[in-house]
C-alpha cells in the first residue's frame, strides 16, 4: 500500500507544471502600434505576442520600458531577457545574440510629408536629402548599405520623426512598412508613404548568447511555433496590423 502511495505521489509531481519563472522584456513604449502607452496602458502588438507565449510556456511576464537606444545594453548587462521591439535580425546582432525564429516579416519603408511623394519615391530618391532614423534602430545601417548613402545626410532620433517630417525639418524618415501604414492612418500630420518597401526585414525575439539564455530562447522559441500552427499569432496580427505579417511573404 505504501509503495503505490509513493508512486502516486510521484507521478501527482511529475505532471505538475515546473515552477514559473519571469520574463523580463525590454519595449520602449512608443512605437505604434507596436508597442505604446493609452489611457496609462501599455498595449499594442508586442504586449498580446508576449502575453500569448508567457501563456504557452507557464511563465510569468515582466514588461520593462525604457528608451529604445537603451535595450540591446540593458539586455547584455542583463537587466532584461529579452526585447520585444520589432528586433530586426543583423549578422552582428546574429552574432552576439541567441535569437529565436522570426515572428514578424517586413519591409523598410520611406515615409514623407503629404504631397511630397512625387519628389520622394524611395531610396532612390534620397540623395541630397535628410534622413530621419529611430536612435538605435537597424534603419540607419539599411540606408548607410544603400548605393547612394554618402549623398544621403542621416539624422537620428529618440521622438518627433513624424512631426519634423510633416514639418519640413527633415525630407524623409524610415522605419518598417507596417508601422508606417498604422503611423499615418492614426496620426493627424499630413505623412505619405514613398515608394515601396526596399529591403526585407526578420524581426525575432533577442536573448543573451549563454546557456541560460539560450535555454529561454528554446522555450519561448517553441510557444512560437505553437502559437503560428494554432493561429493565434496571426489572430494578434490581425488585430493590430490589420495583415498576417506572421509568415514570410512566399508563404
């Protein structure tokens, strides 16, 4: 008798979920409709996406906000797990960084001022002209990679891309084509896409580039995988991006 009460002991331990831990996650807040603050609520994209894994994984979820040119220093220092802020893939980020698969699949876009888009129709059309990037951002390499780049004057930016650029402080800015679409539908400034995307971005969940790290990379890794074979993470691109942009374009 003794022996089965053990054993059911046992196996009651075995079937109980392990003890959850904290994902802290670095976001800054203020990209639309991404990650952003309303009515003293942080919301958007990024905040259901990790609610969503926590959810999978039996974690708990830790939201940490700060400025954007801050995350990748607070993730290595490691103030934070993880960043969910639309993290483009780079071979140097690839390299110094244990990154999960790809949840998000885009394009860089030129964003300018309404009724300047017969000037401004794409990176073409840049050279001569400022240039306004997120601080921080992947955007500014992707324009420095361009054949025109050295006619092209980049200028980098915490906050007011969009109203210096309605304003005629700078020509252009550039951020990802999603995000430009949501920013101008949403916002009150007279903005226009120019032109089309012009180059494609992976965007994925950073981790530190340790055993631990990478031990958390693999199973948040593998709530993706659920979460894209159930649907729910394209029901959460529905939501806030109006697309699918879960899968990569040739899907």
């Amino acid at each position: 008798m003794r022996k089965l009460v053990v054993a059911a002991a046992l196996a009651l331990t075995t079937a109980l979920p392990a003890t959850a831990d904290t994902i802290r996650v670095g976001m800054s807040g203020g990209y639309f409709p991404f990650t952003f603050t309303r009515a003293d609520q942080l919301q958007g994209f990024e905040v259901d996406f990790l609610n969503a894994v926590a959810e999978e994984t039996g974690d708990e979820v830790e939201f940490v906000t700060m400025s954007f040119s801050g995350l990748i220093g607070s993730l290595e220092s490691g103030r934070i797990d993880t960043i969910a802020n639309q993290i483009t893939i780079t071979p140097d980020r690839e390299a110094a960084f244990a990154f999960t698969q790809p949840y998000v699949y885009d394009g860089a876009q030129v964003v300018t001022r309404a009724g300047n888009e017969g000037e401004v129709t794409g990176p073409d059309s840049l050279s001569g002209r400022t240039v306004a990037v997120n601080l921080g951002s992947n955007f500014e390499q992707l324009l420095r990679d361009l054949p025109n780049a050295d006619e092209i004057e980049i200028r980098t930016y915490e906050s007011n891309i969009e109203q210096d650029t309605a304003l005629g402080r700078v020509d252009a800015f550039v951020m990802d084509r999603v995000s430009s679409a949501q920013v101008i539908a949403q916002s009150p400034l007279p903005l226009a896409l120019a032109g089309a995307p012009f180059a494609e971005i992976r965007n994925a969940l950073p981790f530190r580039n340790d055993a631990e790290g990478q031990a958390l990379r693999d199973r948040v890794d593998a709530a993706i995988t659920t979460l894209k074979e159930d649907g729910t993470l394209a029901e959460i691109s529905q939501r806030w991006l109006d697309a699918d942009v879960t899968q990569p374009a040739s899907e």
